[in-house]
C-alpha cells in the first residue's frame, strides 16, 4: 500500500517539478537586459495601426504622445471599432487618420486590425507597427522597431511595460509585476534558448508582406499568442527588441480582475490546444523555436503555477509522515526555492520599480484574492473581450 502510494505522489510530482523547472529556467536566464543594436539609415515607409474602441477618455493622450515619432515616412492609422462615443471626431480634431467599423456581431480587436489591413491594401507600407489604443511609444522605438522588422523579415515584439508606480493598491502592483515576469522576464528567457519571441498584442511590428497573410479576424481574447504559435509553425518567428519600449498605463484595482482573467482564460485555452502539439511538432522537426514556444505553452501563468504548488506541497507533506518517504516533497520544494529566488533576484534588479517591499508581502493575499477567478474558470465560465478601465 505505501509502495503504491509513493508511486502515484511521484506521477504528481514529476510533472509539475518540470514545469516549474521551465519556469525556473525562464526567470534565471531573463535576469538582466538584453543588448541593444544600433540601427542607422532611412527608416521604412511605416503604419502605425491603432485598434480603438470608445477610447475618448484617453486617445487624445496617446496621439500626442505618438506625435514625435511621426514623419515624412511615419503615419498614424486609428481605427475606430464599434464606437459609441467621440473616439472619431477627437482623432480627427488631432489632424490624425482615421476609419471608422460597425460591425455588432464580429467584435474584438482582430476584427479591427483586418479591417485596418483592408484599408492599407489600396497603399501598402513596408512596415505595420500595432499600437493599443491606451498604450504608448517614443521615435527612437517606432524607429528601431520599423528597421528591425524590415531587416529581419519577420514579426518583432517590443518590450511590453506597465508604467512603473508604486502608488497603486498591493492588487495592482502584484499584477503589473507578474506582467513584467511574463512580459519582459520569461520573454527573454526565452530568446537566449534560442526561441522566438512571443506576440504581446501592443508593440508589434509586421514587415508588410508578413502582415498582409497573417490571420487576424477572429475572435479570440489572445489573439497574439495564438499569432506567435502561427508564425513559429510557418517558420517566421517573431523577434524580441528590448530596446524598443511600450508602455500602457496600470489598470484600475477593480479592473485588473477581469483583464488578468481574460488573459489567463485565453492563455489556458490555446496551452490546452496547442502545448503538446507544438511541442511535438518541434521535435519531430528538430525545430527548437517551437520546441520553446510548446513548453513555455505548459506552464501556467505564474500565480496559478505557485497557488497549485503550494497546495500540492502541503498535501505531500501530511502524506509523507504517512509513508516515511520525503523526497517528492523535497523535490517539489526545491524546485519551487529555485523559481521562487529566481523571481525574487528579478525583483530585486528590476521589478521594485512595480513592486513595492510592502505590496511584495502580501503576495499570498493577492493569491487568495483571485481564488474565486480560478473557481469560474474551472466551472467554465468563458470571459468576452470588453475595454480594460485604466487609471
């Protein structure tokens, strides 16, 4: 009875030391910035496509922003998706582009942008840089994001931000540190193994002939990560560029619920379909870059991987006085010790300019406070695409 008890609290262990292991290896490795490289000459013929739906409070804010990074070969493209407020007229006032879409049954942000893609056809640019509509960039990264896509023939990923305050609420700050963990961190772990970069929906760059086929009218909440899985099966996978920066600003406490929601529920539907696929695909054709992209696909999002582990270590350890045998406990503890330290030097470097020592304290808090988000998820309970609230 022991020996059969001990071999089934391996099988539970095993699976889940190795994806915090992933994890682990992600962190460890996205410890410190990646180098910049130095991009000179004209810069590409480039549209920057901004998605906006009823955005009146804050599109305004994001124009102007946006304003020095226009030139003679840079050009701003707002379309106004579904809007109910003064989203066109305001982008209009500004002196800026824009194409207005009514559409009440094909909703979302992907139907926005292959609308916009329609409309660029009659005059395509060499390049597409994807913008939301409540984020922001600066003319040194739409420079270098235009240049990198067009020399590398492929998608390009920019650094993907929150901006740094520590004014917000414990919730808020434990959440837009695990953005930057996912973001930023295990973005770049990823990239030095040697995959490719994963598509964050705001900061991407498209070099138009890859823009012009991708598959952008559907109705997922992540439609980004699934472009990444697409474009790593094609053979075009996406680049990282750190040096180039977009910044949104925190959502609201009683918003960040809801948009962590939709992430996660769309990140755990498209693990679910394609992880293993992926993943087997990359080793039967010997293609790391999908081998990457299928592994990072298994584990769950931080906050779910830690509160899963937690519970199985505290069950372990009252089986374990029971059978006598401690080491799948203390390889389920020591594999978390190492993600967990990887996190916290992470932290130490860079994510206190999110993360506050007091709102770092009350990470278990911020564990329980999205039980219940977990709890309809697994009841199956399916989130839409709405509008993030910001502050």
């Amino acid at each position: 009875m022991i020996e059969l008890l001990t071999a089934l609290l391996w099988l539970i262990v095993m699976p889940l030391a190795l994806l915090v292991l992933i994890f682990s290896l992600e962190v460890w490795l996205g410890i410190g910035r990646t180098k910049s490289v130095e991009y000179t000459g004209q810069v590409p013929e480039t549209c920057i496509l901004i998605p906006a739906h009823d955005e009146a409070r804050g599109i305004v804010q994001t124009l102007e922003r946006l304003r020095p990074a226009i030139s003679e070969t840079i050009r701003v493209l707002v379309v106004a998706d579904n809007c109910t407020d003064e989203t066109t007229a305001l982008v209009r006032e500004q002196g800026f582009e824009v194409v207005e879409r009514f559409n009440a049954k094909d909703r979302g942000k992907g139907f926005a942008l292959a609308f916009g893609r329609d409309y660029l056809r009659a005059a395509p640019p060499q390049c597409v840089i994807v913008i939301d509509a409540d984020c922001y960039s600066d003319a040194r990264s739409v420079a270098d994001l235009a240049r990198c896509a067009c020399h590398a023939r492929s998608a390009v990923q920019a650094r993907n931000v929150l901006e740094p305050t520590q004014a917000g609420s414990a919730k808020v700050q434990v959440s837009s540190f695990a953005f930057w963990i996912k973001n930023v961190v295990r973005q770049r772990g990823t990239y030095r193994a040697g995959g490719g970069a994963i598509l964050t929906g705001t900061g991407m760059a498209f070099p138009w002939e890859v823009f012009d086929r991708i598959p952008l009218a559907t109705g997922s909440i992540v439609e980004d990560l699934s472009l990444s899985v697409d474009l790593i099966r094609s053979g075009e996978s996406p680049c990282y560029l750190e040096q180039a920066t977009v910044y949104s600003a925190p959502a609201s406490e009683e918003a960040t619920i809801g948009q962590r929601s939709r992430w996660e529920q769309g990140f755990l539907t498209v693990s679910l379909s394609h992880a293993l696929p992926l993943f087997g695909y990359g080793l039967i054709s010997l293609d790391r870059k999908a081998i990457l992209l299928g592994l990072h696909l298994l584990v769950p999002p931080m906050t779910l991987l830690m509160a899963i582990c937690g519970l199985i270590a505290a069950i372990l350890g009252g089986v374990t006085i029971f059978t006598g045998d401690w080491l799948p406990f203390a390889v389920l503890v020591a594999s978390l010790v190492a993600a967990l330290s990887g996190v916290l030097l992470n932290w130490a470097l860079e994510g206190h300019l999110w993360l506050t020592p007091r709102a770092l304290a009350a990470l278990p808090l911020y564990l329980l406070w999205k039980l219940p988000m977990y709890s309809r998820l697994l009841a199956g309970k399916r989130v839409g695409w709405v509008r993030t609230k910001r502050d």
